[in-house]
C-alpha cells in the first residue's frame, strides 16, 4: 500500500477567489502543515482544470504533499497528480483503480458501513465519512453520526479520515474515535490566515490523539 499521511487534509475550494489568492492561500496552508491536499472543482472545464491542477501539483511538489484530485481521474492523470478521490456518485472505485494504477493513490467517500467495505474492497487506499456537521461547501452533504464513523473505523483497515464543517473549535467529538486524521475545508480555506489556521488546526487534533 502507498505510504502517505491523511491526519490534516486540506480539500480546496477556489469559490471567490482570483487565481492568484487562491494558489497563495493553498500555500500557505502547505507551509502551516496539511499533509494531504485535494484540489476539489466543480464547475471548471477540463481545460480549466488541468491548468490550475498544474499550479497547485507545482506548489505541492515542492512541499512533497501529495495532490490528490477530485473526481477526476482524467485531470489526476493528464498531469501525473498522486491520487483521485471519489464520491458514491462518482466513478466506481474499481474503475478509478484499473485506471490510476496500483502505485496510484485512490480515496472513497463512504457513509456507511455497508459502502465503506466495498470501498476497501475494491482497492481504496483511504475513505472520507461525513459529513460529521453541516457544511458550507457546495456539494450535497449528508449527515454521518459519530457511531457510524466508529463503526467503520473497525470495519476496515484502511486510513479513515472524517470530514464535514470540522475545524478547530468543534473537533473534540471525534476524541476517542481511531480515525487517521480530519478532513477540512472552510477551516483553512476562508482563514483569515489560512497558515497560521492550520498550525492551530494541527495542534489542537494532536491534544486529542487524532492524528
């Protein structure tokens, strides 16, 4: 299995942001310490995505963070990003698998049990569960109790990382839970700093051992 860290994964959202405040801010939350980085558009071309897939490998290259892409296995590939990440109404993920390759990184959106281990099954490399709180993000979230996420961490032996409207001030009720790490995008991404955000987003998820 590839070796690579979830315990702070920073999804992007480049909503409201010009191109050039988006990349600096993904940068910034690169310097603060997010270990895993997902560049997340939903309304971008495929022309436009690739492009900006390019700049933001280019920054997460040079912090040696992986880039996984979401939803996209034809973007991940066309500029050679280390992942592609799925959601249950996406690719299959044993078609994203035959398609990245096994050296390739490959995560799931599960909500329960039942959908986690057939994630596992079929070749992912670590699953996303929420959303734990409602979200401000565009996509359609459904709520996940903290009971389900327990039970998948137990169901499968795979990185399980938990996500949905987590940040720094509400995480502790996933204190006890044997996740791998946190997944977040308001948290960082509409930080008035979104440096100084992660560093204190990291902190506070190593006093509760969870990542």
């Amino acid at each position: 299995m590839k070796s690579f860290d979830s315990s702070l994964y920073f999804i992007t959202d480049s909503s409201n942001y010009t191109e050039q405040e988006f990349l600096s801010r993904v940068e910034k939350a690169l310097q603060g310490g997010v270990t895993l980085l997902q560049l997340r558009e939903k309304d971008k071309t495929t022309r436009e995505y690739i492009e900006l897939a390019e700049k933001v490998h280019n920054l997460t290259q040079k912090y040696n963070v992986p880039l996984i892409i979401d939803d996209r296995v034809d973007v991940a590939l066309a500029i050679d990003a280390e992942g592609v990440h799925v959601g249950q109404s996406d690719m299959p993920v044993t078609l994203a698998r035959k398609l990245m390759g096994k050296d390739k990184i490959v995560g799931a959106t599960t909500k329960t049990v039942e959908q986690a281990k057939e994630a596992f099954e079929q070749g992912a490399d670590y699953l996303g569960v929420g959303a734990i709180y409602p979200t401000t993000t565009k996509v359609k979230t459904v709520l996940t109790s903290t009971d389900t996420l327990r039970g998948i961490c137990s169901a499968v032996p795979i990185p399980v990382n938990a996500i949905g409207g987590l940040n720094k001030d509400n995480i502790d009720i996933l204190e006890g839970i044997e996740i791998s790490g946190i997944c977040v995008v308001s948290a960082i991404m509409k930080a008035d700093d979104p440096k100084t955000a992660t560093e204190e987003l990291k902190a506070r998820a190593k006093e509760l051992n969870l990542c």
